[in-house]
C-alpha cells in the first residue's frame, strides 16, 4: 500500500496545501542520516532520493 499516496491527498483535502507537496513512506533513517531529494522525474510523479550519513569513528584518537 502506497502510505505516502494515501497521507498526500489527505493533506490536500483538508488543508489549503495544493502544491509543493512531498510525501514520503519506506525510508529507513537513523540519526545523523540526511536525505537528498533530486530533480522530478516522470514529469513529477518521482523524485530519486539519496540517504547521506555522517560517519563518526569512535577509534579515532584526538591529535
């Protein structure tokens, strides 16, 4: 089921929200992960999304 879809056009309906929307289900996210959504494809019906995150080494010694 298409969760996102679904939440989408209930914000739309009850609010005045008609544009610029993106709604996003399935991402799996820890903290310190960042997203990047690109440029619409499929004249706006997808976005290709990136997940970035941050590594921090714990072994590392402060110098």
């Amino acid at each position: 089921m298409d969760i996102a879809k679904v939440l989408g056009i209930a914000i739309r309906r009850e609010t005045t929200i008609q544009n610029n929307l993106i709604c996003l289900d399935e991402l799996i996210l820890e903290a310190g992960d960042f997203i990047d959504i690109g440029a619409p494809l499929y004249s706006g019906q997808a976005y290709p999304i990136t997940v970035k995150s941050l590594v921090f080494n714990k072994d590392k010694n402060a110098s």
